[in-house]
C-alpha cells in the first residue's frame, strides 16, 4: 500500500514536472514569435535595423533574415 501510493505521488510529480516544462517551452516560442511579427511589422514601417534590434532585443543576423524573408 505505501509502495502504491509513492509510486503514485512520484507519477502526479513527475506529470506536473512535465506540464510545467511543456509551459515554459511554448512560453519561449510564444515569445520568439512575437518578437518575430513585431519585427516584421516595424520593417514594414520602414525603421532601421538598428531601431528593431533595440526594440525586440533580436539580433542583427535575426532582423536582416526576417528582412530578407520578405523582399
């Protein structure tokens, strides 16, 4: 019986471990992408890639690929 109920407890963490990792990670891609229309749009505004990189904190290399992606 107590051997059930640790291997239970350990299955309910070892879930709730999972969840909060599987969050955190679609958090993180939530985020890129973002940034990644935010970009998009100001290039579209025509602002320099200097101002984009000081707005969405992506990089240089990022910006002038995004920007490539859309000519």
């Amino acid at each position: 019986m107590l051997l059930e109920a640790r291997l239970l407890d350990e299955r309910r963490e070892a879930k709730a471990e999972g969840i909060a990792e599987g969050e955190a990670i679609g958090l993180t891609k939530g985020k890129a992408e973002e940034k990644t229309a935010i970009a998009k749009r100001l290039l579209s505004m025509g602002l320099s890639v200097q101002n984009i990189v000081k707005a969405t904190t992506l990089s240089i290399e990022q910006i002038e690929a995004i920007k490539a992606e859309q000519a």
